[in-house]
C-alpha cells in the first residue's frame, strides 16, 4: 500500500470562467512549497435527553473550503497569484512583456486548484477558490516565498485527475538577494527587514444549499499594510509619521532587464514608532504601515511583472 508523500504531490491551477466550475483543459503546473488548502464538516455533538448517559449520534456541521498556499515569488508562475489577487492585468510590450495588475477592480476571477497524491492516488479538486490574502517578507537572506490564503466554494475527491496534463512553467525564482526597498523612488538605507500583506476583505456567502457549499466570496474593502524595521540613523521616517504625510513604497526585486518584479503602495502613512534601547547594541525602530488611495495615481498599488510571458 503506498503511502502520499509531499515530495510527490503537485498542484494544478486554471482560472474558472463560471464561479464554482472547473475548467475542462488550461490547467497549470504550480511551483508551491506548503499547502493547507483542505475541506473540513466538523460533528455538532447531541444535545438530546432522556436517552440514557450514552450520547446520540453526532450530527454533521457546514463544510468549509479554505486554507494557505506557500509560494516562491518568482519570474512566471507568481503573476497566476497576482491575477488572483487583482484581477487581470495590462500586458504591453513585445520581448520583455510588461504586466500590470492594478488595485481596485469590483470582481476577481476565482480558479479551480487540484491538489494530487498519485501515489494513493487521491485527487483533491477545489472549485471556486479566490485569493482573501497575500503576504511576504523582505529579509537579508532565507528563502523568498509568499502566503496566499485562499477562500474554496468546495472540494470534490477524486482517484483519477480532472486536470489532465498540466504544463509545466519555468521555474525563475528571486531571492531576498534581489531585492530593493524604495520610498518615494529613492533607495532606502538603514533596512532591517519588510512586510508586505495585501488583503481582498473576501465576504463568504454562506447561503442555505443541499450540498453544503457556499454560494460565492465577494471583495469587501481592500487593505495594504505592513511592518518596516530600521536602523535609527535619522529622523526622516519619524518626522513623516509625526506629519502625517504619506510617502511611496516601492518594493523590487530585479534579475536584469527580462525578469522583475515591482510592488508599489502608492500612499503609505506611518505611525509614530516607540524607539527603544534595548542595550549596547544598535537601535531598531518598526513602522507599522498602513496604505491608502493615492490621490497620483488613484489606487492604493501597482504590481508590475515583467517576464516573456505573452499574457495571463
């Protein structure tokens, strides 16, 4: 008897064009190193008397579709989650394509993700899925991925595959090496380490169906926060927060003139930051960011990937 493995397991995604149908063919193969993405029908205990001390059988509660997906940021296969994230992008440009995903959009497309297991074989089918969450850090070193958590209308168990055969992208992935923290188009000095998290606010429409499944997830408000931690060498980000102006952060990576990517908060504020002193060592102060709609250009951020990708 085989036994699953995660060595083996694989993920395949395609963008649904009806909410909650997964798509015949166009899946693809999708790089990831974690996954809790997973259905749950928890048991709702008996409440009954006058049966003796002995319960009565549970009853089965609603079914809940979500969980995370953990994800390198890298030059091909990321610009599936930034769809997710913002909807469809602008694609300009011959060799490099440049693809621009914008915040804002009123309606996000959902995908149909199969989670495999061959070796039991086990197919785990989920329809409907959108993306609630993306976040990711910026470091001096370690291995650069990113968290999206994703909200599923259901799961369908299958032991044979419903995805066909998935094609495979080209693995490019960028490193914490890459990497570049601008505010207001000037490189920042001092940079300890950053956080990114973007958020859709999805709404499950949890309405009264035969087969337990949600009826949809709607975009609520958006939000982009975030954490940066420094060196204190000078006043200048303490002085904003004190202003209560807001200023632009541009977060890079970069392999050259083919593959980058850009994320860009447009209007970020920044709190007033308790400095401590910890000891002898240096001082570190954190901002706790929040982004807003910008008045130039008006949106919160722009995602901006550049690869040969023709479009997504």
């Amino acid at each position: 008897m085989a036994r699953a493995q995660g060595a083996r397991a694989q993920m395949a995604l395609a963008f649904e064009t009806i909410y909650g149908t997964p798509p015949a063919s166009g899946y693809k193969l999708m790089p990831f190193a974690r996954a809790t993405l997973g259905a749950e029908q928890p048991l709702q205990a008996s409440e009954l008397l006058g049966y003796g001390r002995d319960p009565l059988a549970p009853i089965k509660d609603a079914v809940t579709a979500d969980g995370e997906v953990v994800v390198p940021i890298d030059v091909e296969a990321f610009g599936y989650w930034l769809k997710a994230a913002f909807g469809a992008p602008a694609t300009s440009g011959t060799t490099p394509k440049t693809h621009t995903f914008q915040s804002g959009n009123w309606t996000l497309p959902s995908m149909a993700i199969e989670v495999a297991m061959p070796e039991v074989p086990r197919f785990a089918m989920y329809a409907g899925c959108m993306l609630d969450q993306i976040s990711w850090q910026m470091q001096r070193s370690g291995l650069l991925t990113a968290t999206a958590r994703l909200i599923a209308q259901g799961e369908s168990i299958a032991t044979t595959t419903a995805a066909g055969t998935p094609t495979a992208l080209g693995l490019q992935r960028f490193g914490h090496f890459n990497g570049t923290v601008k505010r207001n188009g000037v490189a920042m000095g001092n940079m300890v380490s950053a956080e990114i998290t973007y958020a859709n606010g999805l709404d499950r429409i949890e309405t009264i169906r035969a087969d337990g499944k949600i009826e949809g997830a709607d975009p609520g408000m958006a939000s982009l926060t975030g954490r940066i931690e420094v060196r204190f060498a000078d006043s200048t980000l303490v002085s904003q927060a004190i202003d209560g102006s807001p200023c632009e952060l541009e977060f890079v990576y970069s392999l050259g003139a083919n593959a980058s990517f850009t994320f860009t908060a447009h209007a970020v504020y920044l709190p007033i930051p308790r400095v401590e002193i910890a000891g002898p060592q240096g001082v570190q102060a954190s901002f706790d960011w929040q982004a807003a709609k910008a008045t130039s250009p008006a949106r919160m951020c722009t995602s901006i990937l550049v690869n040969t990708v023709t479009g997504y």
